[in-house]
C-alpha cells in the first residue's frame, strides 16, 4: 500500500475490520531514510521524506482513529529510530521526521484518552 494515499490507509483499517471482524492494532512502520548534508538541497529527497515518515503516520492514525473511538479502544505503534533521539551530520530531515514521529506518539493518547 501507499501510506501517504488516504484511501490506501482506510483501505487497511477496512480489510482488517471485515478479516477479524475489529481493530485492535496500528502498526506504522513505512519510512524511507535518505541522508544527504543539507547543503545539497535534495528537497524532492526532503519532501518524500516528510511525505512517508510524517504524514504517512498522520493517514494511518486519522485512518484508523474513528474505529478506536467508537470501540474505546486501541492502540497504535510506530517505528522511530536513534535518529529521533540523537542528532548527526546528514541526517537533519530523516532525524527531524523521527523526532516528529517521537514527539507525535506521546501525545497522541494524551489527546484521544
């Protein structure tokens, strides 16, 4: 699937309500890690980088969060990396996409408890 296509993520979240007749889990994994020093200015880099590691994220939870509500429950999983801990040379946009991907799993359920 493409995680950065919205029917693609509701897609999903449908097979596995009509497979095993619920939801419990998300697990986004996708991401891309290109790294490059910023200087090069690879922004078609940067954008498909932000495109899967980011919103890819944000499609699969807005996929999949009207059915946790409704069931009042579920969970999500998301893979972040070092990089989201610990910054290093040519990983400025691969790192800023996992701290984002840190940052955004914290909240999530402070927000939709």
């Amino acid at each position: 699937m493409d995680v950065v296509n919205p029917s693609d993520n509701a897609a999903i979240v449908e097979l596995a309500q009509e497979t095993f007749g619920r939801v419990d889990v998300i697990f986004l994994n996708a991401g891309i890690m290109p790294t490059a020093p910023f200087s090069a200015l690879k922004t078609e880099e940067w954008n498909q980088t932000v495109d899967v590691n980011i919103k890819g994220v944000l499609k699969g939870v807005a996929a999949v969060l009207p059915t946790f509500v409704s069931q009042k429950s579920g969970h999500v999983i998301t893979t972040s990396s070092v990089a989201g801990l610990k910054a290093y040379p040519g990983g400025a946009i691969y790192g800023g996409t996992k701290w984002f991907v840190r940052d955004f799993i914290e909240v999530l359920p402070m927000e939709s408890a």
